[in-house]
C-alpha cells in the first residue's frame, strides 16, 4: 500500500519538477520578452529559498520575509522537499543525470559500448557518509557573504543564482542567437514570419563562459554523484539539511520488512541511504521517492517523525556507530568525528556565531561601502557627491555606472544582487549585461546598465518585476518614469554641432523626459541648436548616451547616482528658449509665396500655402 | 482641444466657401499626369488618401501587377497615433490594401525604429494591426543582418551606406512620412524619413545630417511619396511630449516629386504652427536638406513647376 502511494508520489514529485523546471526557464527563454501579465503574479523566481531570505534580511516589515517563512515550515513538515520540488538547480542536475543515464536506459543504445559504459559509470549510487564540515563551512560562508554584502559571490555557490547563470548565460544567450540565425536564413528566402530579437542577446564572453563552465561541472557531478552539490556546496543544502532533522515527515525504513537487497541505496542520489544499517541520513535525503519506488519488500516510507517514540530515533542515530566503525577501519575517523558534531552541537553553535558575526560584519562593511563612496564621488563632484563610484573603462572618466530604477541605490543593489541574470533575460531594450569587472571582482556578473547597446526604456519595467532578491524593487511604469537613476552631462566642446557646426539633435530627440532643450548656437543664418541638460528632469535612461554620434569619447554621457532621486517632471517655464516668442514678431515671413494674406493660416480662403 | 477645435472648425468653414473644391481642382492640367495631390480639410487621412490616390491616377499607375511593394512609414517612436509621431496606422493600412487591390504580390513595411524595442514599436504606433489586417507584412528594421552596403555614386559626404535590404531596388518603393517638428531637422517629412532606411545614423550625424539626407536621396529610388500631415507635431518633435502639441490640421500629400513633396511640407508646418500659435513657422530655406537635395538633382522645390491638384474635401 504505502508503495503504491510512495510510486504515485515520485511520478508526481517527476511532474511537478519538470513542471517547475519550464515554468521558471520560461522567463529565461522569453527572447521577445512577451511573456503574459499573470506570470509575474506568479514569478517562480520570487519563492527561490536565497532570494527570499535576501528579502526577509533587507526588510524591516514581516510581509518581506514571508515567503521564507514558508520555506522554512515548509521544510520543517517534509524536510527537504524544496531540494526536489522548487529548486531549478536541483532539478537540473536531476535532468543532467538523467541525460547522463539516457545512453543506457535507450533501447537502442543499451547494448552498445557506449550505453553500458554510462550505465557503469553513472547507473549505481552508493552510501556516502556525509560531508558535514564542509557543508557547515559553505553555510558560514553563504552567511558571511550576505553580511558583508557580497551577494555576486554568494551567487556562486546559491542554488538559484546558479541554475540562473546557466539560464541566463546559456539557454537565454543560445535561444536569442538561434532564433536570430533562423529568422536571418528566413528572410533571406524573402519569409519575414521568424522576428530576430529586439536589440542583442550578446554577453560577455567571460560570462558565456563561465555558464558553459556551471552546466558541465554540474553534468559530471550529477552524474558520478547525483546531488553531490546539494550536500556539500550548497548552502541552502546544508540549512535545510538542519530543518530535515527536525522535520515531522521523514523518508524511514522499516527494519523489519528490510532485507538489505541494497536497491534503494543504488537508487539514491543523495547517497544517503545505508541500508546495511538501515538508516537514512534525512539531513541529505531530498524527498525525491526513488527508493520507495524500486523497494520491492515496501520497507520504506514517508512516516512522522514525532511520535514514534525513542527507537526511531535511536536507530536514526545508529549510523554514527555504524560508520564509525566502518570508516575507522577504512581509516577516515575525522569523518566520525564531524557527523558527531554535526549531530549534537552543530544548529545552536551555528545559530549564535551566525547572530554575532552577522551584525558586526553587516555593520563593518556598510562602513567599508560609505568610505568607498565618497572616494568615488570626489574626483567629479556633484552638487552633494551623490555619485556613482564606478566608471567604465575606455569612456569618459565623468561617465559613470548605473543601476536600474527600482534598486534605490547603487549599495542597495551590490548588497542584494547574486548575479542569477534574471533581469539581463528580462531586460526588453537588451542593455542590461553581466558585468565581468565593471562592479569589481567582488561584483562578478552582476549586472550593469551598458549604455553602448541601447537605453533604458521609458515604457518598461521588466527588471523590477522579475528581480527577487531585492536588489530591485518593483517599481510601477509611471513610477520608473520618474526616478532619475543617474544625470546626463554634457560636453559641448565634443558635440557635432559646435565642432563641426552642423545639424545633429540626436540627444534631443531621444529623450524621453524633455531634460533636453535645443537652444540656438553660433551665428544666426547657420540656424544651428545646441543641447542644454535641464539635470532635475533628467531620468538618466541613457538615450542621448547611446545615441550620440561622437566617437571616440560620447559628447554627452550619463554619470550614475549613488542614490538614486526623484525626478522633475518638464513643464513649459522650465523652457529656455521659447520659438513662439519669435514667432509672434516676425509672422508676414510665414509660410511661403501665398500665404502672406493676414496669417490665415491652414484654412482660409485658400487652405494651401503653397 | 480648444486648438484642435479652432482648427477643425476653420478648415469647415473654407471647405462649406463655395466653388472652393472646384477652383483648387482645377489648377491641375488635365492633359498631364498629376505630380502632386495636394488634399486639405478631409474626415480622416484614410478617407484623404483614397480621395487622393484616385486623383492621381489610382494606384494601378504606380503598382502593376505582381510588384513586391515596400512601404516605409515613419514608425519612430513608442508613440500612440495621437502624438502623431508615427504615421497614421490607418492610411498605412488604406495604402497597402490599394497596392493589393492594383495587384500586387505582396506588401511589406519596415522603418529602422529609434531605440532597440522595435516590435513594440511596431505595435503602440498602431502600424502592424492595420497593415496586417489589410493582408501586408512587417518586417525589423533593428538588426544589422537585414542591411546590406550600397554604394552612393552622386553622394558628396555619404558615398556609402548599410541600406535596409527591402529598400534596394524594390519594385514600388512607397514612402510615406508623417510631417512633425524635429528637435534637429527642424521639420522631418518625406527626405529625412530615409534614415529609418539605413543602419548606421550616428555617421550621418557626425558627417552634416542635411548634407547626408540630400545624399541619400540621389540613391533611394522613390516611387511615391504620401506625406501624413492629418496631425502636425508643433513642437517638442520628434518624439512628442502629448497629443495637445499635435493638433489636427487634415492635410495630406501624395506626390512622385520627393523634394516639392517637402517643401510643400514645409509650408503646412508653417502655416498650421502660425494658425495654432505653437511651434516656430520655419521658413523652407531653414530646412537645408530640401535645398541640398534639390541641388543634387533629386527633385525640384518649386511647387508651380509640377502638375498639381489641389483638393479641399468638405
């Protein structure tokens, strides 16, 4: 009976993964970035367990950090189900290892070399004992990060912020080129039906890299290991593996139904089943329901924890015995020793050191940031130096980098930003890409605002609906509309129209918030109109940046805020030069040959004027 | 809408003057064709065209049977068409069910949209439903794949260009502007709106735009050239802050002559900014390229030396 019901529930356990899997890639594989309004209720990406702590960190209200919340009763009640159910890293390495294992399970290729060659190397699982130091080093590590601030490195070793770089850097890049070439092969037959991607999916080849680098590692620990990530690198992992201890439900064997055949523990890709000693490590074990499922005697279920008294758990702790002995005689008694720990004083230990180190190294590095800034902001000062301490390389040193409406502050976003590049998917005009330095070492891969491949879109908003960390909040179109994330500067000795006096504009007629008025320049005849920056109604969206013509050093460029601020919005007397006003003084020149008549205008006797 | 209203009410009032359908009409000589169809005072651009293209001659001069006709409308900006900052969605759509109805294989539209969301743009201007509903095709104009390098024999600074593939030698090539404010070129009409044609802006805005514009013409083969100018973008152009600097002056023009098209362009952009108070009413030698490109041969700006047709539609 409980077989049956331990099978029904690893086919739904496969559903419901895969199901998870399509729906939080389907933002990562929307090249028009036309996905529907309803999907962004429902953002996969905002119930990921290291966002939602991020969140519940960053914010001071409860509703912040419900999601976690959740998570953790949620863990709690099953123990690790999240590792098998909502974790797309998880889930990745659970479909790489199943493609690993493909070769063998083919009919067709079972019995060649190569399918039973993959069915030895990858097919067999066994017993591991845990790897609890490590785990708890990872932990301390993820937690260190957060408190310092350090969340692009953070984003190296979270789960999610993983499976993002491989979705971002691969499946999104890869799919935006495929559809290109496709509709470029397309139109060149004269079929226009294939559109190519608004604006370019490219990346930074260090970044492509650097995904390619994720998948293939996962694919060889997926298939040597199974979830060997999970229970070593991860740190949620190893959080939850705490939780998982605690859990009322918990994968159990019946030991007296148990007859050692050995076949769940070849199932396991946790590795966490002993079944000589009938054990299961639910520290490790990620509700996945593979070992009930080719459990022929029925021996093991999905049972309470609580309740069962004593012995459960007596037998629970039987394997530190148990492995002990076998792996002093193996000689690895350290192993022993660490699962010992791991066991008694490993949650209270870690939850005071946690609690200390975290304030003391939020506070410190909050300190280290401030100093930070105001060396930043002091070599090209602003009215109050709230200036951006980055600058691109090869541009303008008064350029400086920005951060997308929505994140408040360039700190705000460094802080909270773990590099899953949901928003350089997300990005509609392209221009958000993974930064391979321009934040630092320290802000590998979080994404900057590149200004040379389009601007910022006065209509879009994207980047704060998907974000989940928090490093961008959600901010509405009429919202973004008004925050000026940065302030166009501009050169009037670089402009086209004082160097080589002629006709340009091409600042003035992109942006979208009017922060540019075109004043008459230079002699009269030549009619020539210069830009004049209006620097409170300017947005900082990047438009007269990407769009001037001047090459090598832009004429005009945008310089990020370090805080960003509301912006002004243009009304008529903000207006230098007013063209009516003339207008008024000279109106018998108006029109042409005809049209002198008293100004009749479009509709007098003759409604032409020409 | 007190603007709009001032205007719509004078135009009614100059078409319901007697005779005045008549005495425009009749300028035209009836033994030439027609060059220029000048309309004024119509119920939408849609309904000015189709008044127009008749007075013209129909579409079946211009579009024979089986052409691959390419419309390149003036779709910028993510703007409604009530900014008018992008051609009118709907004259678009009368124009590619015209050359459908004169036989054509098929109808394709394009413009090289100013910022990376072209499809988007395509959309809000209204453009793509309407040429779509009348059975033509869109195709992107932001990808440097669709551009192909031309050489331009008769340019002075642009001798070479990365030109849209559709407007290579196309077999009808309809260019369709709509008529506003340009914060650069002063007045953008039908020459300027070329540079949705090309890739590579930013070198004609480093190099002397005017001189550019005038440049490209001599290459662009143009069949007709229909200016929208059912609202008139007084100021803040070419992008457009509101609809209100847009008022409506119902005016339109269908021409074979590119350069008289502009600068009869240019005198409505005058006019209707004088009438409305709003705007500067530039004078035709402010706006460079119309004389550059006349110099180059690519058309005349003298309006009284084509065949026109003057019609003011009650």
């Amino acid at each position: 009976m409980r077989g049956v019901f331990l099978k029904a529930a690893r086919i739904f356990r496969v559903i419901f993964a895969l199901a998870f899997f399509l729906f939080i890639s389907a933002q990562f594989l929307d090249v028009y970035n036309d996905l529907p309004k309803w999907y962004y209720k429902y953002n996969p990406a905002w119930i990921q367990f290291t966002p939602s702590f991020l969140r519940a960190v960053s914010g001071a209200a409860l509703a912040s950090a419900w999601v976690f919340i959740c998570l953790v009763l949620l863990s709690l009640v099953f123990g690790r189900a999240y590792c098998s159910f909502l974790c797309p890293f998880g889930i990745l390495s659970d479909i790489l290892r199943r493609a690993a294992l493909l070769p063998s399970r083919l009919p067709l290729l079972r019995n060649s070399a190569l399918g039973r060659k993959c069915g030895r190397l990858f097919g067999k699982m066994s017993f591991a004992p845990a790897r609890n130091i490590v785990r708890a080093a990872f932990l301390l590590l993820a937690i260190f990060f957060v408190a310092m601030g350090w969340t692009a490195l953070l984003g190296f070793i979270d789960p999610y912020s993983l499976f993002g770089k491989v979705a971002g850097g691969m499946l999104h890049t890869v799919s935006g080129y495929a559809v290109n070439v496709l509709s470029d092969v397309f139109y060149s037959f004269g079929i226009y039906s294939v559109e190519p991607t608004a604006g370019s999916v490219a990346i930074p080849v260090l970044s492509f890299l650097v995904s390619i680098l994720i998948l293939i590692a996962l694919f060889v620990a997926s298939a040597f290991r199974g979830r060997i990530f999970c229970n070593t690198i991860c740190p949620v992992g190893a959080f939850l593996g705490i939780l998982g201890k605690f859990s009322l439900f918990k994968m159990r064997i019946d030991e007296s139904a148990c007859v050692k055949c050995g076949m769940c523990a070849r199932e396991c890709k946790a590795q966490c089943i002993d079944f000589k000693n009938k054990t299961i490590d639910s520290s490790r074990c990620v509700d996945c329901f593979n070992c009930a499922s080719v459990c022929r005697k029925d021996a093991i279920y999905f049972g309470l924890g609580i309740g069962r008294g004593k012995s459960r758990i007596a037998a629970n702790r039987a394997p530190v015995g148990g492995v002990s002995a076998s792996a002093g005689a193996k000689g690895k008694g350290e192993n022993a020793l660490s699962c010992d720990l791991g066991r008694r004083a490993f949650a209270p230990r870690l939850t005071g050191l946690l609690l200390a180190l975290f304030g003391a190294a939020r506070a410190d590095a909050q300190g280290l940031r401030r100093r930070r800034r105001r060396l930043g902001g002091g070599d090209c000062a602003d009215d109050d130096n709230n200036v951006s301490a980055f600058s691109l390389p090869g541009n303008r040193p008064d350029k400086r980098l920005t951060v997308p409406p929505g994140a408040g502050s360039i700190d705000n976003f460094l802080e909270h930003c773990t590099g899953c590049q949901i928003c350089v998917a997300a990005c509609k005009a392209h221009i958000l890409k993974p930064s391979v330095g321009e934040f630092g070492l320290a802000g590998f891969m979080q994404p900057f605002m590149d200004y040379s491949a389009g601007f910022c879109l006065d209509t879009c908003h994207d980047c704060s609906k998907v974000c989940p960390t928090g490093a961008i909040n959600f901010v509405t179109k009429a919202q973004k509309r008004n925050i000026q994330i940065g302030r166009a500067i501009f050169n009037e000795d670089l402009c086209v129209v004082k160097r080589d006096g002629t006709d340009c504009s091409a600042c003035g007629e992109h942006c979208p918030a009017q922060a540019i008025e075109m004043l008459p320049f230079g002699e009269k005849e030549k009619n020539l109109y210069i830009p004049h920056v209006h620097k409170e109604v300017c947005i900082g969206c990047g438009a007269c940046e990407y769009i001037c013509p001047v090459v090598p050093h832009k004429a005009i460029v945008v310089r990020g805020l370090a805080v960003h601020r509301q912006a002004k919005t243009f009304s008529d007397n903000m207006r230098i030069y007013r063209p009516e006003r003339d207008t008024l003084q000279k109106k018998p020149s108006v029109g042409g040959e005809k049209t002198g008549k008293g100004g009749s205008g479009p509709a007098g006797a003759n409604p032409f004027p020409f | 809408m007190k603007r709009r209203e001032f205007v719509a009410k004078t135009a009614a009032a100059a078409a319901a003057a007697p005779f005045a359908g008549n005495l425009f009409a009749a300028e035209a000589d009836s033994s030439k064709p027609v060059d220029m169809v000048a309309l004024a005072g119509g119920e939408s651009a849609k309904a000015m065209f189709e008044k127009g293209i008749a007075e013209m001659g129909g579409m079946s001069r211009f579009v024979k049977k089986g052409d691959s006709v390419v419309v390149k409308p003036n779709i910028g900006w993510d703007r409604p068409p009530e900014f008018g900052a992008n051609t009118d969605p709907q004259l678009v759509g009368a124009v590619v069910k015209a050359c459908f109805d004169a036989g054509a294989k098929e109808v394709l539209c394009f413009d090289h949209t100013c910022g990376n969301n072209w499809a988007e743009r395509y959309e809000v201007s209204g453009i793509k439903a309407e040429v779509e509903k009348a059975g033509g095709q869109m195709v992107g104009g932001n990808t440097q794949n669709m551009y192909v390098k031309c050489a331009i024999p008769k340019g002075k600074r642009l001798h070479e260009a990365l030109v849209h593939r559709l407007a290579v030698n196309p077999d009808v090539f309809i260019n369709m502007p709509v008529l506003k404010h340009h914060s650069g070129a002063k007045v953008t009409c039908a020459l300027k709106n070329y540079m949705g044609c090309i890739w590579d802006r930013g070198y004609w805005h480093r190099n002397d735009m005017p001189q550019c514009i005038a440049d490209y013409a001599t290459f662009q083969k143009t069949t007709l050239t229909i200016v929208d100018a059912f609202r008139v973008m007084l100021t803040d152009g070419p992008r457009g802050k509101s609809p209100d600097r847009s008022p409506i002056a119902k005016y339109q023009i269908i021409s074979t002559d590119i350069v008289a098209a502009d600068a009869a362009a240019v005198k409505i952009f005058a006019s209707v900014a004088a009438a409305n108070n709003m705007g500067k009413p530039y004078d035709l030698s402010e706006i460079t390229y119309v004389a550059l490109a006349e110099a180059l041969g690519v058309g005349t700006a003298d309006i009284s030396r084509l065949n026109v047709k003057r019609v003011s539609m009650a």
